[in-house]
C-alpha cells in the first residue's frame, strides 16, 4: 500500500482531479478520524485513489491490489510540492 500526504486541501485537489477526468465513485466520512473520505478513479477503468480530508491537507492512499496502471504515479506526483510562482 502507497501512502503519502498531499499539502493541499480537498477541495482544492478533488478539482484538479475532476480537471484530469477523474470521478467521485465513493463518498463517505471515515469514522475513526471524523473526516471526509472519498474513493476516486476513471470511468471504465481498474484503479482507485483513496483521499481522506485532514483539514489543510489530504491523505492519498493506493491498495497493492488496485493501482490499475495509473494510481501509484499520480500519487507521487500530487504529493510532490508544488513550485511557487514569484
């Protein structure tokens, strides 16, 4: 399993996914944490991304089982940080 964190908030990431033509395929609230939780993915494609909402940023986590080709990479990419512009 891949974890990393992203220092961003969920809603601002949820767009950027929605931007790539990811779609919400699950919504929920993690009871352990009280916190928005949301399973993310392609249409009519195997992979899923987990976002869990921590305030002022999110938690993105990949199962072994169900990168789908794509799912590790975005991860790592969107955890990376982002480069301000001066």
């Amino acid at each position: 399993m891949l974890e990393v964190t992203v220092e961003r908030s969920a809603d601002a990431l949820l767009r950027e996914l929605a931007r790539r033509g990811l779609v919400v395929k699950l919504e929920t609230v993690e009871a352990k944490r009280n916190a928005r939780h949301w399973h993310v993915g392609f249409e009519k494609k195997p992979g899923v991304l987990e976002i869990t909402d921590l305030g002022d940023r999110c938690e993105l986590k990949v199962a072994s089982n169900r990168d789908g080709g794509w799912a590790n990479a975005l991860a790592r990419e969107l955890s990376r940080p982002t480069r301000s512009t001066r």
